[in-house]
DNA sequence: GGAAGTTTGTTTACTAATGAACGAATCCAG
DNA sequence: CTGGATTCGTTCATTAGTAAACAAACTTCC
C-alpha cells in the first residue's frame, strides 16, 4: 500500500479520536479535524464521506483488533481461556485512549452496543461447547459471557484501569470458574 | 508553502538526525534515511542531493536559528547582553539532541568551526563598541568572545547539560564582566 | 427576520511523493 | 582476483495530496 495512504489515514485517526476524548463527537468539525492532522481538507474526504463514516470506519477496525485479541497465538486452545483473555484485555490497556474516548463521548451511543456485538461474533465462532459447557444453552452461555466481559471492560476503562490487566483477568477468571462457565480447575484434595 | 513538502523535510531531517546520534555520518545510508524517515528513497533525492548536502542543510538552518536566538525581542538592547545569552541557551537546550549529534559525531569535523563562525558573523552586526568597548580592538574582542561563547556551548551540550541555562549564563556573564567585556554593573557603594 | 460568518461537500488544476526499474559504483567474502 | 550483494543516483509513469474556489446548508447574534 502506498505509504501516503497509511500516513494520511493514520494522521486523521489520531486526530479524531483526540478531539474525542476532548469533546462531543457532534461538535468536532472536518475543518479541525484536517488541521489536527496536518492534511488538507479535501484529503480528509479523499478517504472517508464525513464524520460519521470516520467514526464508523474507526469503531470497526478496532472492533476487529479487539476479536484478533482473542486468538493470537495460532489456533491454541479454545475461548474461553485465561490466557486469550488477558491478550483481550492487554489489547486494551493499550489502545485505551481510544476505547475511553468513545465509551465516554455523549455523541457516541451504540458503542457499548457494538462493543457486545464484536465479542459476540468472536466468541461465537471458537466456543467449544463439549466437555464441561455440553449441557449448556450455547446462545444463553454466550450472552451471559459477552455481557459480562462487555461490562467488565467498560467499568476497566471508564475509571482508568485502576488494576493491572492480570489482576482484572484474575477476578474475571475467578468468576467465570464460579458460575461454571469455563473449565473447572482441579480440586487441591482430589485423587484422579 | 505545500504541507507535503514540510512533513517530507521535517521527517527526513529528523531521521537523519537520530541516526546520527547512534553511528557515524559516514556510515549512515540514504536507505537508513528514508526507511527511518518512512518516505519513499526517491523524495530524498528530491529534496537533497546526497547525505552531505543534507547534513550540510541541518547544519545551516540550524545556525541559522542560533543567530537568530541572539535577537529574538526585536531590536531591543546591544549583545552582548544577559538577556540574549541566556535566550541563546534556552534555544541550545530544546535542540541538544541535534548539536550533541553533530558535536560528538566523528564523521562531522569542521562544526565546532563553523559554530565559532556562525556565533562571529551574528555577533559582529550587533555589538556595540561604544562605552565599555570604545578602546577595544573589535576583531580581538569579538575573536575573544566567541571562542569562550563556542567553548561553553561545546561543553554544555556534549556534557549532557550539567546545569541550567540560567546557571550556565550567570557564570558566564560573571565571567565576562570580571574581564570588562560586558558593561560593568553598578558598585552597590557607588553613588551618583 | 435577516445579515454575517461557519461548515459542508464537491470540483478544479497543479505538484509532490511513490515504487519500480536501471546501470554504475562500491563493498566484502571466498 | 572475482562474483554476489549493497548502495548510489537517476529516470519514469502513476497516484495521492494540495490549495483554492464554490454554492448550499448550518449557526449565531443583533
């Protein structure tokens, strides 16, 4: 790809989503857009038809970054594991400025919306319902884990991460083991 | 003046610059520039015609500046001034990464040289031999000065700016006071 | 309500940047 | 020395980005 492209585009993200996090997503302008960035005007409708398609285009690549999170280390284990969670949730930490931006701009509803849907196809496709999830309801399983782990970014972002990504993995694990949502771990007197 | 045409300069001297910070100029590559810069290898060429003439851009623009530090609040008072020093410092310390660059690179003799010139052509427009200097021989006094000026400037910059720039110019200025070649300050028992 | 000023989305002609190709020069290892 | 690999500096056709202009749709404020 023609790196002009990627400059052009990659400066009008970053544009955008700062002026996000400093106001409505109503009250940003193309004009302030095209100067944060440093680009021309016409280069900003060159790639995208207005704002809303921006932001669209925006929220959808990091929708699909969010869902890669899940599965980056080949085809290792099944969802729902510790470990794909906390690539999920190290993903995050580190695109934080953009997930707090959106989830906390006025002009930006749907997203938390959105935010669920992505899980949801993720999950959907890499869900292993043998073993201990046999006799589960699959789309009762999967709105429950969505919803939940929806919300649990929600909450990590809004309020600024207040813990590390490992600890919140752990306490999510920890429930996720206590409702039975995911392999059981070996009980400490056990004998096999 | 076209954007396009700033980022692509802007980029390609930055590159060169840190570049030039981690291995000698003679080793350094168009290739690495441009890769580094993220532009393409022919918009090099398009803005320089080979890596001494951009080192030797840098340097000029950059000495440019310096001078122009002497001077910044308009046509207010003569150098050697206290004032203007000091500005000449705070300038040096926002872009000590391109003069410790160039003043420790082996590969870019001549510098220092060209410093001491730079520093003498600013210098020689602007100093007042009248008063203080009246019985001064200009050509030794402004020889005399820009030698120390280059000198601690030297010093600063490849000793990592040990002091501020405040505390590097009320040494200085003492300095030249104790040798007469500023206007003396008032005797706190003189009378008028 | 209406004048003055923004913002919008589109079009225009122009120019800078691109990547690819090329032969020549230079470097370096075998 | 020799042959493979880089780097060099240049050329080329194509494309992305540019500033400027424009009418239309808005705010804002008197």
């Amino acid at each position: 790809m023609d790196r002009r492209i990627l400059k052009s585009r990659e400066a009008i993200v970053e544009a955008f989503v700062a002026l996000m996090a400093e106001k409505n997503f109503e009250q940003i302008t193309i004009n302030e857009i095209s100067e944060r960035a440093n680009v021309s005007r016409g280069t900003v409708y060159l790639h995208y038809t207005d704002k809303f398609d921006l932001l669209d285009q925006c929220i959808k690549s990091h929708l699909v970054e969010l869902i890669e999170s899940f599965l980056p280390c080949g085809a290792t284990g099944i969802f729902p594991s510790k470990a794909s969670l906390l690539h999920t949730f190290q993903y995050l930490g580190q695109h934080a400025f953009f997930y707090a931006a959106v989830l906390a701009n006025k002009g930006v509803p749907m997203f938390r919306y959105r935010l669920q849907a992505a899980l949801l196809r993720g999950l959907d496709k890499q869900i292993d319902m043998n073993g201990i999830n046999r006799d589960m309801n699959k789309e009762m399983l999967i709105q429950f884990l969505t919803s939940a782990i929806a919300g649990m970014i929600e909450w990590w972002i809004t309020n600024s991460m207040p813990y590390t990504d490992v600890e919140v993995v752990e306490q999510l694990w920890a429930l996720m083991e206590r409702n039975q949502m995911v392999p059981q771990p070996f009980d400490k007197g056990m004998t096999i």
